[in-house]
C-alpha cells in the first residue's frame, strides 16, 4: 500500500528484488542507495557530469542521479556489485575479467568514479568488443577520473577488449 504522496516502486537490482514506496521526486541514485543498500553506486556531482553513479537500466547506462526512481519501476538494474552480469564471470578472488584489467593497469587509485566506468564500459564492450583507442576515449568523455587519469584506464579497457588498438 503506498502512502499520500508516494509511489510504489518495484525494481530488480544485481539480481535481488526490492519494492517501496517512495516520493515521487526520488532520485535513483538515492533510491538504490538508501533503500536497496546498492553502496556501489556514488555520488559525484549530482547533475550528470562526473559518471560515478552510472548504472545499467535494462541493459543502457544511465546516470541515477539525473533519474527519478518511479522512472526505473518495472526495471532490471546492474550495479557494480552486479558487473559479472554484464562483464562474465568472476574469478576464484570474485573480480570479473574488466576489473582484473583495471586491477592489472593500476586503473584506480581512490575508486570513487570505478563501480560508474565499470558498468559503462561492461556495456560499451558488449556493443563494440574490439574498440579502437579513439573509441575508448570517446566512450570515456562521459566520465571524470581525477586520481588515476585516462591512461591506465584505457589501458585497461584495451586489455579486457583484447585489442591492442591502433
């Protein structure tokens, strides 16, 4: 039953089904986070610019914090937590194959923008698996990175492509 003022949302998230009611100016971003305890997902910027709270939404990155949760009601989200989902399976260590890359590359330093260029770049590698390096960096453009920089990170999303691209 919802409350005056509020909706019913029931979404899938990393597998697991949540359903609350919540006010209709909810942010995704707050939602996963405060009610399906998805911690993967950050806060950066707030509007859109940074990447770090990117999400999976049916299978299309999406920024939660520019997103309103009823919007996502009836959705399947991936989280970083969920990235064997969208990336392959996990090792013996529990790290899919883009984080090992990551790892491998030294592509993270405080991690606060990762779990966003993870689920973005499991994506993006699903719809172009042997990208050329203008292509990763185009695909990065949506993403801010101020500990590690773009090198290591393309570096890492060549490896996990298996491209050595031009």
């Amino acid at each position: 039953m919802t409350g005056v003022g509020t909706n019913r949302v029931a979404i899938i998230v990393d597998g697991r089904a949540v359903a609350a009611d919540v006010e209709p100016r909810t942010l995704l971003a707050d939602f996963l986070r405060d009610t399906c305890g998805a911690v993967a997902v950050h806060i950066g910027c707030g509007e859109g610019t940074c990447g770090a709270c990117t999400v999976a939404l049916d299978g299309i990155a999406v920024r939660s914090c520019l997103m309103l949760a009823v919007q996502a009601d009836g959705g399947t989200i991936v989280t970083a937590a969920g990235l064997a989902a969208l990336d392959g399976p996990p090792d013996a260590q529990n790290l899919t194959p883009l984080q090992l890359a990551f790892r491998a590359h030294h592509a993270l330093q405080c991690g606060f923008c990762t779990p966003g260029i993870l689920v973005a770049t499991a994506l993006f590698l699903r719809a172009n698996p042997h990208p050329t390096r203008a292509e990763i960096v185009d695909h990065l453009s949506g993403h801010l990175c101020r500990c590690t920089g773009n090198v290591p990170i393309i570096a890492a999303i060549e490896a996990a492509a298996g491209a050595t691209a031009p």
